[in-house]
C-alpha cells in the first residue's frame, strides 16, 4: 500500500486524534514527510491540533539554518512550532549519538504535556539498522525488540506511525508533493556505526534478500510480544521471590529471598535476576555476570557474604536474601569530639549523616539520656569498645557479638557511626544504644538516627 495520508490515519489511535500531536521534526526527509501527512489529515478534519517541536543540538555548522527551515516550514503550513536548544555532554560516556539522542528526549518530556502524542518518523529501514546495531553489540530478547511503535513518555505517549513503511515509499512521497527537506550532512559518514550499517550494511542486505528489511522488522514485532509476555511471567515470579524481611539500613530494598528463587527454574532465575535489576534502575549485566549471581550469591553457604559487581551496581547476599545497591566506594576516614548531643545533623563525608533530635519515651529509636558530655565520634576499624549490654537482652557482650545477634551485614559494619565515651559504646544511631547510657523512664532523651548513602538517590 502506497504511502497516503489516509495510511497515516488508519496508523492513528483513534484515541489519540482529539488530543494534541506533536510532530518531532528534524527537518529531514523522514519527518518532514511525517508532517505534511498530518496536516492532510488536519485539512480533512480528522485530527484537531497538530504542532511540531525541533531540537537543535547546535553540532553542525548548519544548525541555525536548519532551524530555521522549520520553522519557514511550519509557517507556510500553519504549524506552531517550538524550538528547543539541545546542550549534548559529550563526557558522559555515551558517545555522541546516544547523548544527542538522550538530551533531545529530555527536551521531548519538558515540553509535552499530559496527554499529548509524540509522532515520530522512524520507519522500517531504521527497524532493521536499530536491530541489526543491537545485535551485533550483543542484546537480549528485550532488545530485539528494537524500535516500540509506542511508548510513555512522562505524562506523553509516543507514537511511530511509520515503522511499516519503507525508506523508499517515503521517498516517492516527498517527490510526489514536491516535498523540500535539508540533509544533514553527518549522516553520510559511515564512522558513525549507525551510519554504516545504513550505507554499507542494509543495502547489501537488500540486494541479496529483497525481503529482509521487513522480515527483521517482524522479528521486532515477535521480539516485542516475547519481551512481554516473559515480563507478565517475570512479575508473576518476582511477587513470589521478593522477601518478606526488610534489609537493614535498606529500608527501600527489594531483597530476593534465595530459598524461594530456588524453587524457580534456572532459566526463570535468570529472567527474574535481569527484570529486578531493570525495575530498580540498574544496568543489566552481561549473561556471564547474571550467572556468576545464581553460581556465586545463590549458591553461596547462609553465613557468607559474596559481592558481585559491575558499573553501576553491586549485588551482595545476606541472611538468605540477594541484595541490589549502588557502588558503596571507598570509606573516607571520619572522627570528631562533641562538648554535647544537641539537635542536629552531622554530615559523615560520603557516608550519610546523623541526625540528633530531643526525644520522648512514646519514640521508637535509638535514644540515649541527655547531659552526655564530651562524647567521640568515629567508625567500628578506628576505635576499641568494652563489652556493653543491651536492654531487653542477655548479657554483656562485645559490639562484634551484638553485630552478629542483630543480624547487621557484613558490609555495613565498618561503615558504622559509634558514639564513644572513654572506651565504651554509647550508642550506633538507628541501631542500639548501650544499656548503661539509656534514659530513664519519662526523663528527656536524644534520639539518633543515621540517614544512609546506601538506597537508590
């Protein structure tokens, strides 16, 4: 089926066609098609407000002039256009492609509101060159499926109407309208991998195997239904593995309970170990590292305390549970000497900070009595403590003891920030407090509390 404004239309969420659409425009061939398809369908009455949003990032020598053939555009077609300028970090690791990309989505989100349509003009020639690239740098099933022809964007939806449609259908249409658009130039030079995949890649592809640009564009559409369905399966067992007890210190942390994770089979572990990971943010690791995971946390002995790590996250196993968190970093050594307890906060560098507020005997907490003078502060590797009791407890026994009873992880302990007086543990702020430096019933009190660097920010 040739290329038309009523394909565009039958390409349209009949959902969609009362809300606003907003044409990402480049000002290339691809969207510039894009948008006069829309304002056909807006001549004809069958969408109501259409507008396009351009994003210079400011990388070419053209840039301005482009911008301003956008806008020319959307004048002569009657098009509110807004312009947005795209300042791309070119450190952030990503490459230039990817930070482009990321800024102008960011853009994208700023400036859309609830429910608004993004209509973007990525067709199947890109289908193919956004598979093919993702294949090649090594991808799960997730990423095969490529390009969505939809997707959220903050409080937007996002909508690719022409994924279907060939590179070279949008071609004839352009000539057929006597459609002008701009080229940019940085999109003939093949050192960019996209570049080359489109220019050297795809074409030999397509000389060979005349179908092959819509078979890989249906194998995204497979790859797409397989990603979901497996995500239905994955909460389905996540529901099921996610532990009941909170993590110390982690009160946000959605631990896996290993024993449960057991019972799953290992390729369910698997999917179930990427999709925790990918729900909480982090970035997904290689195959070899999610089976390190199962070999290494999952299997370890109860009392152990593995870590397995990669950029941007650290998963460890504690007490029967396997733990996510960011890279904790090197501890900054840390003491100090205070006249007093008086409310405030003190900042622990790269490690949290303790808040002190007067407290009153209906508050859970660690609270100790007031009127403590001339107290130390400092972490478990630096000083020296007696045994010490602990109220409701049995005995007196040392901090190493009283850390193994309370079940505190392992990689936690010398992070932890130890009130001392002359040798002896007054108190570690949202843990416990030494028996001997409590409050009496209905006296006033200090209550300590540590605000860890250890979730999600």
């Amino acid at each position: 089926m040739p290329l038309t404004d009523e394909y565009l239309l039958k390409n349209l969420p009949e959902l969609c066609r009362d809300h606003r659409l907003v044409v990402g425009l480049s000002g290339g061939l691809d969207s510039t098609v894009l948008l006069h398809l829309c304002v056909a369908l807006r001549e004809r009455g069958k969408i109501k407000t259409l507008a396009a949003i351009h994003v210079n990032h400011g990388l070419s020598v053209n840039a301005v002039a482009w911008q301003a053939f956008c806008q020319s555009l959307c004048q002569r077609w009657s098009v509110p256009i807004v312009t947005a300028k795209g300042v791309v970090d070119t450190c952030a690791g990503k490459g230039l492609e990817a930070s482009a990309r990321a800024t102008r989505y960011q853009l994208y989100e700023e400036y859309l509101e609830r429910g608004d349509y993004l209509l973007q003009a990525h067709h199947c020639n890109d289908q193919a060159e956004t598979l093919l690239y993702r294949i090649v740098r090594g991808c799960g099933v997730h990423g095969l499926a490529a390009i969505p022809r939809k997707r959220l964007l903050g409080e937007a939806v996002i909508l690719r109407p022409l994924l279907a449609v060939s590179k070279g259908d949008i071609h004839a249409y352009a000539h057929s309208h006597s459609i002008e658009w701009i080229d940019d130039e940085s999109n003939l030079d093949v050192t960019y991998d996209r570049n080359f995949l489109r220019h050297e890649v795809l074409p030999l592809l397509s000389e060979r195997w005349p179908g092959a640009l819509n078979h890989l564009g249906r194998l995204a559409e497979d790859a797409a239904d397989a990603a979901a369905l497996l995500d239905q399966v994955t909460e389905v067992d996540l529901q099921q593995v996610v532990s009941d007890t909170p993590v110390l210190f982690l009160p946000d942390a959605q631990a896996l309970d290993v024993a449960r994770m057991s019972e799953l089979s290992e390729y369910r572990q698997r999917n179930l170990l990427r999709h925790w990971l990918k729900r909480q943010g982090f970035p997904l690791p290689i195959r070899v590292v999610v089976q390190r995971i199962l070999d290494e946390l999952a299997a370890a002995a109860q009392e152990a305390s593995p870590l397995i790590a990669w950029e941007g996250c650290e998963v460890r196993r504690h007490a029967g549970q396997i733990i996510s968190m960011p890279p904790m970093g090197k501890l900054q050594a840390f003491s100090c000497q205070l006249n007093s307890l008086k409310a405030g906060c003190i900042n622990l560098p790269g490690n949290g900070r303790i808040v002190i507020e007067d407290g009153h005997t209906d508050q859970k907490g660690v609270r100790v009595r007031q009127g403590l003078a001339q107290i130390l502060l400092g972490y478990r590797d630096e000083i020296t403590v007696s045994p010490f009791c602990l109220t409701g407890r049995k005995g007196r026994k040392s901090l190493k003891k009283w850390l193994n009873t309370l079940s505190v992880p392992a990689w936690i302990r010398d992070r932890l920030p130890i009130f001392h007086i002359a040798g002896e543990l007054v108190a570690i702020p949202g843990l416990l407090a030494n028996a001997d430096y409590l409050s009496a019933r209905h006296e006033p009190s200090i209550l300590l509390s540590w605000q860890t660097p250890f979730g999600r920010q």
